[in-house]
C-alpha cells in the first residue's frame, strides 16, 4: 500500500492563503512559539506588523465559513 503524504507537508500562508509546500522558497516566522511560513517578504511584513491578525489561535477557528459574502 502506497500511502499518499501529499499535502501532509503543505502550510497555509496566512497572509495571502498560498499553499507552501516542500522546496518551495519561503520565509519563517517564529511567533508565541509557533512557525508560520509565508511566501514572501512581502507576507513577511504584513505579518510582523499585525501578527495577531494572522496568527492562529488554537481551537479558535471556525469550523467552516465558506459562505458567500
Ligand atoms: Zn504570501
């Protein structure tokens, strides 16, 4: 049996959304002991400039809003 990892190494950048995978180029942020990876320098800065706005709280997400708005 050939177990599929695909996606199991991707993140989400959470500032534009972009999907990070294995040897893609990206940018670390180390912030309240968690890694976030984002795409860019660009990203990078929206990031550390409003941090809380990007990073995730643990169980503090909605389970799905994909509702139109
Ligand atoms: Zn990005």
């Amino acid at each position: 049996m050939k177990a599929s990892v695909e996606g199991a190494m991707l993140r989400r950048d959470p500032v534009c959304g972009v999907l990070i995978g294995t040897g893609q180029l990206y940018f670390r942020i180390a912030y309240r002991s968690e890694i976030y990876l984002v795409c860019s320098m660009e990203c990078q800065h929206a990031f550390l400039l409003d941090p809380d706005k990007y990073a995730r709280t643990p169980g503090a997400e909605p389970a799905r809003s994909e509702a139109a708005d």
